[in-house]
C-alpha cells in the first residue's frame, strides 16, 4: 500500500517539532509544501529546513492562493492533490508539510479529503504540531481554559456577526487569521458587554526575531499595540 505523511511543523520554533516529524523528514524523498504565492518560500519549509539530510529530498511548492472565492479554493484543491497523488503513486516517500497543526484552519484537511475521494489504496499518516494558540498562551503566560470555561476559536477574516452571541457564551475568545480585523473585533466585544476588566493578549509573526507581544486588560487596549498582521492572534479572557 502507498503511504502519505503529513506534518504539523508548528508556529515557527525548529525545536518544538516531534522526534517522530523530524524522524519523517530525515526519511522523505519528496517534501510537499504549501505556499500563498509562486515563488513565496514556504514557511512551513524554513521550519523544517535544519533537519534536512543527504541525499536531500526533492521540494515541490503548491500554491494555494489566499482567497475566499470558492471556485477558485476548489481547483486549487484539485491541482495540488492531483500533484501530490502522482507522488504518492510513484512509490516515493512523500511528505506533506504544514504550519502549526495540520487539523486546524490548514490547507492539509482539504488535501486529504481530495485524496479520500480520489483513492483507497493510501495509507495516510498524520504527525501533529504545536498550534499557534498554545505557542502563544506559552509566550503570554495565558490559560486558555479553567474549570468549565468555554472556549471560541474564530477566524477573523470571515462573518463578523456571530462574535457579539459567543461573546455572551464563552470565556474565552481566540482569534486567529487576520489583525486586520482585529479593531474592528474588539469594537464588537466591548459593545456586547464582555467585561473592561478581561485580560486582554495580542501577538504577532511568533517564534520570528518580529515578534511582538502585548498584555493588558479589554478597557486599557491602546492602538499603537493593535497589529494588521496576518500571522497575529489575540486572546481575551473574561475576568
Ligand atoms: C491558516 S491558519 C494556520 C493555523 C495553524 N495550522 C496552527 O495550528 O496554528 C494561519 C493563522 O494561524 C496563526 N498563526 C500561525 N502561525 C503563527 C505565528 N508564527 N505567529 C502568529 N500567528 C500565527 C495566525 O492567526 C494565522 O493567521
């Protein structure tokens, strides 16, 4: 049977990869690697690249672009599993690479689905990664969940309307995809009435030498620590 491996490479930190992913990557023949743009270096591939070994591995970028429209996500989808599949079925070890975990908000879920439909016969391994979110509750010393907290996580470059109801149901609040919705995110917390005093943490580019951090309360946010980065998260925590 072929086998495909995919990788969580987590937020950026080579040493928070898992002895078994950097195991798989020493083993690969070809890396996959998802990037937004042609020529774009893969982020996920600068994680990895201090454990590649002779013979290196053959690296194929697949570009996936950054957009919402769905026909358009689709044959992206289509494409590069089509690529990916050759690889697999050409007997070679093929490695999937992606940032943070694979399971969440990656390009992985629906490369997967795509070779479910397309074929049984691979045998589809997935190694995990540290996400984006814990990296950060590390860095900002924030508990994500207490006791019988409930937790959102929400990408912020999508409908906004919901955030006012989970913002009455939940205790926490992660927000990833996007800082430049963030302003307009917080306006929408504050005017449904999650308290001034919650603990309020924002951080952008993660494990990077740009790595900005700020903590402080949802009453005391100031702009000049709010980012219109991509790669940011924000966290709020009701007090
Ligand atoms: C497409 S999602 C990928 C999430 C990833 N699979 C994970 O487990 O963290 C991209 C979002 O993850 C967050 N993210 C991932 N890596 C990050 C980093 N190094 N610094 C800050 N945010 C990061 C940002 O919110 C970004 O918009």
């Amino acid at each position: 049977m072929y086998e495909l491996t995919c990788i969580g490479c987590g937020p950026g930190d080579p040493d928070l990869l898992t002895v078994k992913a950097v195991n798989a990557i020493k083993k690969a023949d070809i890396i996959l690697c998802p990037t937004s743009k042609t020529g774009k270096t893969s982020m996920a591939l600068s994680i990895i690249s201090k454990f590649l070994v002779d013979p290196k591995p053959k690296i194929v970028n697949l570009v996936f672009p950054m957009v919402t429209n769905k026909q358009i996500l689709d044959e992206s989808w289509k494409t590069n599993s089509k690529i990916l599949l050759d690889y697999v079925l050409s007997g070679q070890n093929t490695v999937y690479i992606t940032i943070g975990d694979p399971h969440l908000y990656s390009t992985w879920i629906y490369m997967h689905k795509k070779i479910e439909q397309q074929n049984q016969q691979i045998k589809i391994k997935v190694i995990p990664g540290i996400t984006s979110i814990f990296t950060f509750a590390a860095k900002a010393n924030i508990g994500i969940g207490e006791a019988s907290d409930k937790i959102a996580i929400v990408p912020s470059c999508y409908d906004l309307s919901t955030i006012c109801e989970l913002a009455k149901n939940c205790d926490t609040l992660v927000f990833l995809k996007d800082g430049r919705h963030f302003e307009q995110i917080i306006k929408i917390l504050v005017k449904s009435g999650f308290p001034n005093t919650s603990k309020f943490v924002i951080g952008q580019d993660l494990d990077t030498d740009k790595e900005i951090i700020h903590k402080t309360t949802l009453g005391k946010i100031t702009k000049d620590i709010l980012t219109t980065k991509y790669f940011s998260i924000m966290v709020v925590k009701r007090a």
